[in-house]
C-alpha cells in the first residue's frame, strides 16, 4: 500500500511540475517577439504563451519575402573587388606619369584627368580615354597582370605610358 501510495504522489509531483518554470529566460526567442507569462496564483497551471515559435520564419516585408544578407546595406555581395590605381594626369599639353607600377594579378583602375582643362586622350589595353572640357576625368578597369608584364599605351601627346606589374602589394 505504501508503494502505490508513494507511486500516486510522484505521479501527483510529476503532473505539477509540467508547464513552466517560474524562472525568467535570459534570451528572447527567435525573431525578436517576446514571451508573454500568466499571472501564476497558487493551485493554478502556469504556462508560456508565445505569439510566435521559434520554427516559423520571420516575416520582415510584405511580400512574404525575409531579408537576407544580400538585402541589406553592406551585406554579402556589396564587395567591390580588390584593385589598384594608375592615375594619370594631363597638363601644359602632357600626361604624366610615363610608368605607373601596380601589384600583380589585381585589377587595375586606370583614371585619366585633365588639370587645366584641356583635352587628352589615351590608348591602353584595347581602351580609348578621353578627359577635358567639361569631363574632367575618365577611367576603365582592366585585368591585372602576371609580375613583369605590362600595358604599353599611347597618349594624345605622342608620348608612350606603361602600366607594369613590378610593386609589391600592400598599401
């Protein structure tokens, strides 16, 4: 008799203590809505009310769609690809620098501007740039290259310009 009587109460201790703890969760359940307590009186059931569960996808927009990284500002695939500079600078009739060295194997951002206004162009990589007047500078973006090759161009001031893969990387 003892035994049954003592398997009734654990049954009787187990069946109270389903529900909910009277502890607070320290974490916020998934997609930022909060969980909502019952007032607990003695005698009576407690338990958790959530207005979402953690399995269900968070609804962000109207659409039905939730943003991803891409979605957001500076997220997975806003990287610009890695690439160096070779300015060039035309002024009093000149484009200068004659030799500009990059890094190896990064694309290059070759920039054209004319200082004084007037017109110049270059012929690089199969590229014509034009700068001056009211377009003060123009620029393309050509493949990088293998260390020791280079970019022979010509300029509209009959000077040759050459863009070599010599410079170690690095800022």
């Amino acid at each position: 008799m003892t035994r049954l009587a003592a398997a009734a109460a654990a049954l009787a201790l187990l069946a109270a203590g389903c529900g909910g703890d009277d502890e607070q969760k320290t974490r916020p359940p998934a997609g930022g809505e909060t969980a909502s307590r019952t007032a607990t009186e003695p005698g009576r059931d407690t338990s958790t009310t959530r207005t979402q569960t953690a399995t269900e996808p968070t609804r962000t927009e109207s659409n039905g769609k939730g943003k991803g990284p891409e979605d957001q500002p500076g997220g997975a695939g806003d990287e610009e690809p890695a690439r160096s500079q070779a300015l060039l600078t035309g002024k009093g009739g000149r484009i200068t620098p004659r030799l500009v060295q990059v890094p190896p194997f990064i694309s290059i951002r070759v920039e054209l501007r004319s200082a004084d206004g007037r017109g110049y162009s270059l012929r690089i990589g199969g590229r014509r740039l034009a700068a001056g007047g009211s377009l003060r500078s123009a620029s393309v973006t050509l493949d990088g290259l293998r260390s020791g090759e280079a970019y022979v161009g010509r300029g509209s001031d009959g000077g040759r310009i050459r863009i070599e893969a010599s410079a170690e990387p690095g800022p």
